[in-house]
C-alpha cells in the first residue's frame, strides 16, 4: 500500500468535514468541481470519488482519459482555473481517486460555474456579495502594504580597528515608502551586542551608525546572524506594528603573526524583513 493510499484511507476513516469531502462516482462530477471550488476558498482539503457519503469505499469506474477529462472540466469550469492535484490510487480490488487543492492567498478567490462558494464544517456555502468584496480587498492591502512600505539602504561607511577593538561604521538611507519620521537601529552578531538607539528619519543621511566592539569577547549565538557575520538592524513603527530589516555583511577572520584580523566583505547579503504584532 502507497503512503498516498494510506493518506486517503485515513481521510475516509476522519469522515467528511472541514477538509474532506466523499463523492461515490463522477456522476457527481459537478459537485466535486463545487467543493473543490470551496475547500480552495478556504483552508484547502481533497474530494474522494469512489467512497460513499457513510464513508464506504465502493470504489469508481476508470477509463484511459478519464482522470485527464475530469481535470480539463475543473479548469473550464472554474475560474482562475483551478489545477489540484489529481491521484489514481488503488485499494484492496478497488480504484478510488483523490482530488487535492490548497488554502487560499490573501486576496484570491474562485468561482466555481460561477458561483463563489466557501467550505464552512462538512458543507459549502455561497459566499455573500459582502465576503467576496472583503476577500478581494484584502489582495489590494497586500500590494498596497507592499508598496507603500518604508525601505531602507545601508551601507558600509569604513571600519577601524584599534588593537583588539573592532569599530564598523555604516551609513543610513531610505530609499522608497512612506516616509519614516523616527527609528532605532543597532549593530548585532555572535560578537557584536547593543541596546536600540534612536535615530530620526529627517536627519538620516548625516546619521553615522558606528559603534565599538571588543574582539576578545566570547561569541554569543545570535539566531538572526551567523558566526561570521555582522548585522545592522533597523525597527520603526507603521501602519499599527513594529517592523524590522535586518542588513547583513559577512566577516572574514585572519590570523597574523601578531594579531588577528577582522575584515568586512564587500557584497551585502539580502536584508529580511520582520513584522511584530
């Protein structure tokens, strides 16, 4: 037995519900086509052709095309069409198919010969003029977040070193979003460690982020940046929550007859973004 059939038998035994739902044969082809429509809609979930509604495996009649038939009628019938994935999978003498679609993304929802439904329990429910609305703006807050959202350039100003001291300095510049009237920054790493400091958005560019570090220390673990790298982090407040960026350099480390070298690389690795509730 394949771990897929083994899947579907534990979804037959589960019963239908949120994320399941039983189809005897394609004779119910249509609402197959509906559920999908809905669980895709929703949190995702797969349709079971070949079980009956208690949940018995009767199994399904199969041709050469009937599979490839069944999936080109999802996507004439769906729109955006809709693809899940689609499984022939054997049990005991009997054949049952499994048709699987995932959750929705913010912003999307399908229709299913038109009609927009959602799976709510064991059953699909139209969704309300209201619903859809709210469900279409929240794609447009998404690109409207994502455009409008404040960016920030660093970039390595110089470095210094004095003895067994390390002293990056960087330079801060906001390169696109809604303007960002006050933030607090920070250098961090495995050896690297300091509290947040203010800084305001309008007097950035004569801002040097610079600071002074003991080399001898023992590295901490740090879970944002590596053993051998450096971090300059960013935080502001906007649209109701902190966000964060994360600039990240890697450091080489060079040992000397009489001394051991620190020395910043010059490619910058991709920032990441952060949002706290």
């Amino acid at each position: 037995m394949t771990e897929a059939t083994e899947e579907a038998l534990e979804l037959v035994k589960q019963g239908e519900g949120q994320k399941v739902e039983f189809k005897q044969s394609f004779s119910e082809e249509n609402e197959a086509i509906e559920s999908l429509c809905a669980f895709a809609n929703a949190e995702g979930g797969t349709v079971l052709l070949g079980v009956s509604p208690q949940g018995n495996i009767v199994g399904t009649s199969l041709g050469n095309k009937t599979l490839e038939d069944f999936s080109n009628r999802i996507r004439a019938h769906t729109q955006p069409p809709l693809s899940p994935m689609i499984e022939r999978l054997a049990v005991g003498e009997r054949e049952i198919v499994a048709a699987t679609v995932p959750g929705h993304s913010r912003g999307q929802l399908f229709y299913a010969f038109g009609v927009p439904h959602v799976r709510v329990g064991p059953t699909n429910q139209r969704m309300s003029p209201d619903e859809c609305r709210a469900r279409l703006l929240e794609g447009q807050e998404d690109w409207s977040e994502e455009r409008d959202r404040p960016r920030f350039e660093v970039t390595l100003a110089a470095v210094t070193r004095l003895e067994s001291e390390f002293v990056p300095q960087f330079k801060l510049r906001q390169f696109s979003g809604d303007p960002v009237a006050n933030l607090e920054w920070r250098i961090r790493g495995p050896r690297f460690s300091m509290d947040w400091r203010p800084a305001r958005g309008s007097a950035l560019d004569r801002t040097h982020v610079v600071n002074t570090f003991d080399l001898s220390r023992t590295p901490r673990p740090d879970d944002s940046v590596g053993l051998n790298e450096i971090g300059v982090e960013i935080r502001f407040h906007w649209r109701r929550r902190w966000r964060t960026e994360l600039h990240r350099w890697p450091i080489t480390r060079r040992e000397l007859p009489n001394k051991i070298l620190w020395d910043v690389r010059a490619e910058v690795l991709p920032p990441t973004e952060t949002d706290e509730p």
